[in-house]
C-alpha cells in the first residue's frame, strides 16, 4: 500500500511470500536444514534468484 504513492522504495529483490514459504519448506522437509547456509540454499533453490549473503562483523 505504501509503495503505491511512491513513499517506499523497494531495494530488496526479496519478497515476503517467497521468504516465508522458503522457511517453511526448508524447516518441515527432510530435517537437513542445521544451519542458516541452509536456509539461504533453500531459498535460492526455491526461488531461483541468486541472493548473497553479506557478512556483518
């Protein structure tokens, strides 16, 4: 609804629905998600985007 009038900017390829369902999928499969790795694998596989992960230290 905000990005409608132009007050939001969107700057993430990253859609909520896909984010939520990737969890979803890697966390009731097959019990082989241990790490958070797994989970960005997860939701690259399911959504074919190449998101990388950027390290804050």
């Amino acid at each position: 609804m905000a990005g409608q009038p132009g007050f939001t900017i969107r700057q993430r390829d990253i859609r909520p629905l896909d984010f939520i369902l990737s969890l979803i999928d890697a966390l009731a499969g097959d019990g082989n998600c241990d790490t958070q790795a797994d989970l960005h694998r997860k939701f690259n596989e399911l959504t074919g985007l190449n998101v990388y992960l950027k390290k804050a230290y």
